[in-house]
C-alpha cells in the first residue's frame, strides 16, 4: 500500500480584503519576507515534524512561482527542512497542476521502490495585475505530504491523468502577473471538460459510482465551477465537495488541491474515500482512500487552525510594497535595515548555519553558541563541540530594538533571544504586531528571506511570536 | 608589569572643527590638526619621529598621514580598532616612546564621514561580506541595552527616555561652550522626547553626530617634554579591552552593563595607581555615541556606583558645576563622532582641561583627568586612558 504517511499545510498570517479593499471576500497574503520557498519549508516543518527525517530520501517541489529560474528550489527545501544530503530532488514547475503532479510522481518512485519515502511540497505566491480581479482572487499558501509504503494513512488507489495545450491563463518566462483570456473560454473548453474528462476516466478505469466517494477536493478556478462540474458528473456538491476556501484563502495556484486535500484530511474519518482534482494544462484525477492511521497523523495545526490564525494588511499599499510593486526599478530589497550582500563562497560554506540554524554546543561544558564557535565562549576548548539544530527550539526574547529607519519593514523588531536549552542569537522577528513585543515575550523559529541584492535570495530564520498555543 | 605611567608627555595638540565640512579633505583633516599640534608642541615638523595614523573607514596605510605632512620617509602606521582607532593612534605612539625607541611621535585621528551617502562607508569594514548575518545600524546595538537596562530596573518607556535625555540635554549644554563641536544649540528633555524614534528606544537626540573631523598629539618622553615647555600633561595609564562577541553568544551577558568598559577601566586604573575612580577622577571625556551607553559607562567606570547613575544624574553629578564633570566639551553627541578622531578629541578636551586652557567650559581644580573611547558595538572593543598634569 502506498499513500500519505503525514501531512501539514502552511498559510501565511496576512490578508488582504475586507470594505477597506473593496473585496467582498479576503485572501491570504505572504509576508514580504515570504515567498514559495520559505511556505514549503513552513509546510515541510508542519509535516515532518516529530518524524524520522533521515527516512525522506525524495523531495518534489511543485510551484509556477519558483523564486529563481536557473536554482532549484526543492534543493533549498530539503536543506531547510534539515533532510539527509542523500536525498534527490526535483521542482515541478509551472503548472497549476504541479502539485497533484509532484504527489503522482512521489505514488511512483515509492511504488516502484525507487524510493521509501518522498516528501511533496507545493507553494505558490502569483500575482494578478495591480487593481485587477486575479489580484483578489488568487490567495498565497503551501501544503507538503510524505508518501510511503508503511504506516499509510490515505493510500493513493488509482489516478487518471489528462493532458491538454490550452491558453487559458498563463506567464511567459519574463512576465510578473498572469495573462489570462475570458474565463468563459477557459471554463468551457478547458476546466469544464478536461478536468470532466479526468474525473470520469478514473471512475471508469476504477470502476467506482458517485457515491463510492465521501469527498471531492477539486482545484476549481472560481466559488461555482467545481460544484457545476460535480453535479454534471452524477456527484452532490452540497454533501461531497470540500470547500475551497476561496472566499478566506484564495486561489493558490500550485498548491490549491494540496491545501484543500490538507483540509479534507483534517476532518476524514478512516474508511473515507477522496477524489483529488488537480487541473492546469491537463487534469490529474486521484483516488484516495483513507485508512485506520490517519487519527495518528492528524495534523494539530490543520488548515483551518491557519486560517482561522490571520491579521489584515492594513492597507492596499502594504500588499504593493511587500510585492515590490511601488519601486520596481529597485535591484536591492532590503527588507529590514541595511545588509552587506554576503559572499556566495561564505554562502555556501555556512549553508548549515543559515538553512538550519545550526549552533555549536560545547562538548566538554555544555555551553550552546550561536554562530557556532570552533572555541567555545566560556571554557575555551578548542574543536569540541557538536553542531545543534535551533530552527525548531521555542525562544523567549531577552531584548529587542526597533528600527524605525528600515525601508519595508517599518519598524524592524530586532530581537535577542534565548533558545530553550541555551544559546542565544541575535534575529529579526516577523509577522509581528509592534504592540506586542516585549521582554520575556516567546517566540518560534520561520525560515524567510532576509534580503535580496544582486540576484541573490538571502534566506535565514527569523524570530515570530509563536502562532499557535 | 612595570606600566608606563609617567614616562610619556603629551607636549602639544589639535582639533579642527569637527561638523559636515564639505568643504575639507581628509587631507585638509589632517594637516589642520597635525599642524596645531605641532605649533601648540614648538617644535619642528622635521623632529618628528615616527607616527601614528587612526582611522576606520577614510583610507588604508600610513600614507594617509605622510602625503598631507610630507613626513618624508619616516615610519607611519594606520591602526585601526573600530571607534577607539584615536585612542589606539595615542596609545601605540605612547609605547613607541616609553619603549625609547623614539623620541617625538605624532598621533593623529581623522574622519571624513560625509563624502559618504548617509555617512557610513560600510564597504570599507570587512569582512562582514563572509558571514550571513543579521547586520544593523550602530543604534541598535545600544537600543537594545536600553531596553534592557529599562526592565531590569523597572522603568516605564517614559521614565528611561526621559533619564536618558537628561543625558543629551547636559552635553548639548556643554557643547554650546565648544567652539569647535558639530552641534551648539540648547535643547530640553522635550526636545528630546519629541525627536523621531530612530531605535526603539532611542530617539534621534539620543544618538551622536555623524561628523567630519581631525585631531593630533604630539608625544614625547616627559625630559625632553620639560626642555620644551612648562605646561605639558602625563599620561598615566591606558588600557584596552576587547571583547569577543559575549554579549551575542551567552545567554547569562545581562546587557546592562559593557564587560570591555569594566575590563579596560580596571587596566587603566592599575596603571594609573587609581584606587577609587569615583573620587579621584577630576573630568572625564567618554563615548556617548548613544545616551544609554554614557549611562552605562557611569556605573561600569565606577564614576557612579552599580544602579546608582540614575540617583546620580537626577542629582546633576556630572554636570559642568557637578562633582564630576562628563563631557564638558559636549562629548560625541555634540562635538560630533568622526570616528578615528574623537579618540584624540576626547584627549585633547582632557589636555586642555588638566592645562586649564577650557575656557567657558573649565572645570575648577582638574588635575586627573579619563578619556574612554568604545570601539565596536557590545562586545567588542573598549579603550580608557588616564591623564594627569605635570605638576
């Protein structure tokens, strides 16, 4: 049996909607310090954590909105979320259907031995022209699941792929914001039939009714076309489709079905079956039956923990600036204060450092030091230590200052914190209210960006008040 | 350890004006001082020895001091320690004559600050460029020892801010008298409070000048100081300390104190023979870059006791008319902090004070006089010089 062994989704703080906005519904926003690398790794997190890292031997990273072009992301993913060195990696990029893709393809290495456990990740942050609908509509978030052959929690039974070259909405390679034709083309010869096509070929292919399924989570463009397609198959929406969640989290693209399947998988009962739409230059329809484990694995921070976890942006500007669209002849992005481009050799040599947060801790007195230290701060040996991983310790903050002079984040909360367990390190904070911070206050550990200068994303974990109690 | 105290004089010095002079080189900087300096000493520009060039950001190597001077092949070195670059200049040129290797040294600090967008040159401190790190302007450093200092003493935001305004207040007072400092205005503890915030906590008036400036010394051995002129000061002791980042790498460093401030005080002091800096010390020049850091050092140079430097700026101690005047020239908040210069202008407002040549500003009966010059944010460097007057 393969199928998902754990799961964890990840929907950034921030939306954006409400009167103010002139939306009638909100949706979720990544900080400026986000983007989809930083949201797989917190999705990455969400589902790997108290698991046996070293197990993962595949990561597939699924996105149309990959930071770099010529990078890859999955590779900063895996190194992120603290993965062996041993693992392969591979993005699948740019389509909407990336994510049910990239869970098919993890179905296939794990069924054919070529691996025992792949983790998937998919996160999108797209962007809609300024002031036009896609803009409102499309929402920013990740989901990640680990497939394998033991302890499966929702085996994948059966899929049905459909491939189809359709112009309904899309980017070239130098384009920021999505092109799109009239969406009655898209819905009526794209969505409409080809996600139909996929549906029915795998009831067909699996011989299964209707009713042989207790859950439809299906990719759908906008509120109304999944629930017309699901009635035009035989299906009872109002009973069998999963919410999309348009109206409180928006369209995420890559990670869309994910998010919703990370939501249906939140409240499945064992015995459950799920039928998966994923739909973007073709269709994957997936069956998926729940099993006796998946009261292990559910997820404490489900979906709706995240959604329901929010603060607005206050104000339309706020969300141009984050996406750097109020001066885009800027090459830098200094987000907070001021920063030195760093240099790609000390990049690459301190990787453990930035990606994973890692310290030093003294072999012979014990003291945890971050950056780690070839000799240690307090007893003065030299080379005996052991590296410790702090992206995961809970912090409390020991001081802080703001800095009022910064240019997107205004003002910057640079916080001391000590991490439990000892060690002390020297941060920004993120998702913030300014209100709030105080001495003694406790934070968690996010993986974001911390800068951008000279086409380098400069990643690094920031402090933020810890979200979930 | 045998020291040096008393085996060196500091026979003449200068300072230019120090401000945003757009109109001087850093040549200028340090030909304008070097030659006051040299004129105040009486001697000849070809008597000196060797030298010692401090500065941070404005250019490499000794040359930056021979090809204003035209030092014609004597041997000059730039040194560098962050802020304590002047000090550093005085200090390795002190040593250069108690060693008898030289006879009359140069010393001279300079910055030229303003020749640089926003008046930091951060391409010019590496190798920052090797290490990922979360890299903040100088205030937020200190920023974070106020907050700091403010819960372990459980003062409300309003309470600390207005302690530490006090602190500018009684400087831009003492600056008004200064004929060469960048700032000369009159403020109030509102003018303070009403500035914009710049690093929470601290406000725009809580930080230093970001000035231009030179100053110089000329040192030689305290006989040849006596052949040459009645008038000369002593130095009686130095200390450095620098610190190796334990504000940032252990979790029991309670920021409300600066460990390197401590540790050079107590060098200076052993060197100097001080046994209670608190009483004995007559004037003090120290490095307020920031407000909280002058309230800090009070405590951490034993000038108020630990926890007391509220008490004792309440009560005006170190005011020009106090017990213990801090800053009679203004400090770095209003002379302003080119930063490889204010080291040797720290000095020179001492030398002037222990000589009695302060003017408006003098402080009665100094005979022992501190200068204390940080270099680095917390953590790092920290150098302190005790001086007293010939006689």
């Amino acid at each position: 049996m393969v199928g998902i062994t754990s799961y964890g989704s990840y929907i950034p703080l921030w939306r954006m909607g409400g009167k103010a906005m002139g939306m009638k519904t909100d949706r979720a926003v990544a900080c400026f310090d986000e983007d989809s690398i930083t949201m797989a790794v917190a999705a990455g997190e969400n589902c790997l954590k108290g698991s046996d890292r070293t197990l993962i031997d595949k990561v597939f990273f699924a996105s149309t909105t990959f930071p770099y072009k010529e990078k890859q992301g999955a590779a900063v993913v895996a190194a992120a979320c603290d993965l062996p060195q041993g693992v392969g990696t591979a993005d699948i990029a740019n389509s909407l259907k990336g994510g049910t893709s990239a869970l098919l393809s993890a179905f296939d290495s794990v069924a054919a031995k070529s691996a025992k456990k792949v983790m998937v990740a998919a996160a999108d942050t797209r962007m809609g022209l300024p002031m036009e609908q896609h803009e409102r509509t499309f929402g920013d978030g990740a989901a990640a699941f680990v497939i394998g052959d033991t302890d499966v929690a929702a085996e994948i039974e059966a899929s049905y792929s459909v491939s189809c070259d359709i112009l309904d909405i899309w980017r070239t390679q130098d384009d920021k914001f999505v092109r799109f034709w009239e969406a009655r083309f898209g819905l009526t010869e794209g969505y409409n039939k080809i996600a139909a096509q996929a549906v029915a070929g795998l009831m067909k292919k699996c011989n299964l009714q209707p009713s042989d399924f207790s859950k439809l989570v299906f990719y759908t463009p906008d509120p109304k076309s999944s629930a017309g397609l699901a009635k035009r198959l035989g299906f009872d929406p109002n009973t069998q489709l999963q919410n999309p969640m348009l109206e409180v989290l928006g369209n995420t693209g890559a990670s869309f079905a994910l998010i919703q399947l990370a939501a249906a998988l939140d409240e499945a009962k064992p015995g459950d079956r799920i039928l998966l739409l994923g739909y973007g230059d073709g269709a994957d329809a997936i069956s998926i039956k729940v099993t006796e484990q998946i009261d292990k694995i559910r997820n404490k921070n489900g979906v709706k923990a995240y959604l329901d976890s929010k603060k607005m942006i206050p104000a339309y500007t706020t969300y141009l600036l984050w996406r750097g669209l109020l001066n885009p002849e800027h090459e830098k992005i200094y987000y907070s204060g001021y920063q030195e481009n760093t240099a790609v050799p000390a990049l690459y040599r301190e990787r453990s450092r930035i990606l994973t947060l890692c310290g030093s801790k003294c072999k012979v007195c014990g003291t945890v030091q971050f950056p780690p230290q070839r000799v240690c701060i307090k007893c003065g040996s030299v080379d005996q230590y052991d590296e410790v991983k702090l992206s995961d310790k809970k912090a409390t903050v020991f001081t802080y200052s703001m800095d009022y002079m910064s240019m997107v984040d205004q003002p910057c909360v640079l916080p001391i914190v000590d991490f439990e367990g000892g060690g002390r390190a020297e941060v920004y904070m993120t998702d913030k209210d300014v209100k709030e911070v105080k001495v003694g206050m406790e934070v968690e550990m996010t993986f974001r960006k911390i800068f951008f200068d000279e086409g380098i994303y400069h990643y690094y974990w920031k402090a933020m008040p810890v979200r979930f109690l | 350890m045998e020291g040096i105290k008393d085996k060196v004089a500091i026979i003449g010095m200068g300072c230019t004006k120090f401000g945003e002079l757009w109109d001087k080189s850093p040549d200028d900087l340090v030909l304008d001082s070097c030659m006051e300096a040299i004129k105040d000493a009486g001697i000849d520009i070809k008597e000196i020895q060797a030298g010692w060039l401090g500065t941070v950001t404005t250019g490499n190597s000794g040359t930056i001091l021979t090809r204003p001077l035209k030092l014609n092949y004597v041997p000059v070195t730039r040194v560098e320690n962050v802020c304590c670059s002047g000090t550093e200049a005085i200090r390795n040129a002190a040593y250069g004559v108690a060693s008898g290797a030289y006879d009359i040294v140069i010393a001279c600090g300079m910055e030229k600050l303003k020749d640089h967008n926003t008046g930091f040159n951060w391409a010019r401190m590496p190798p920052d460029y090797s290490r990922v790190d979360v890299r903040t302007a100088p205030a937020q450093f200190f920023a974070k020892t106020a907050t700091r200092y403010f819960h372990h003493y459980g003062l409300s935001l309003e309470e600390g801010k207005t302690l530490l305004a006090k602190i500018a207040v009684k400087n831009h007072h003492n600056g008004t008298m200064s004929p060469n400092a960048h700032l000369r205005n009159e403020i109030t503890i509102e003018t303070v409070l009403k500035s914009p915030m710049i690093a929470y906590p601290l406000s725009l008036y809580d930080a230093c000048g970001i000035s231009d400036g030179g100053s110089a010394a000329i040192l030689t051995t305290p006989e040849i100081a006596k052949s040459l002129k009645k008038d000369y000061i002593l130095i009686k002791g130095f200390g450095l300390s620098s610190g190796s980042g334990q504000p940032f790498l252990t979790t029991d460093y309670d920021f409300i104190h600066m460990e390197e401030n401590i540790k050079a005080a107590q060098a200076a002091y052993r060197e100097a023979g001080i046994k209670n800096p608190h009483e004995e010390i007559d004037v003090a020049e120290v490095h307020d870059c920031f407000t909280i850091h002058e309230l800090l050092i009070y405590e951490d140079l034993g000038l108020s006791a630990k926890g007391e430097g509220r008490k004792d700026v309440e009560e005006g101690r170190f005011a020009l008319d106090g017990a213990l005047p801090v800053n009679p020239d203004g400090g770095l908040k209003c002379f302003g902090h080119p930063l490889g210069a204010s080291g040797i202008r720290m000095v020179y407002e001492i030398y002037n004070q222990l000589l009695e040549k302060a003017g408006k500003r003098q402080v009665k009966n100094a005979r022992i006089g501190l200068s204390h010059n940080l270099g680095g944010v917390p953590g790092a460097n920290c150098a302190v010089a005790v001086f007293g007057r010939n006689n």
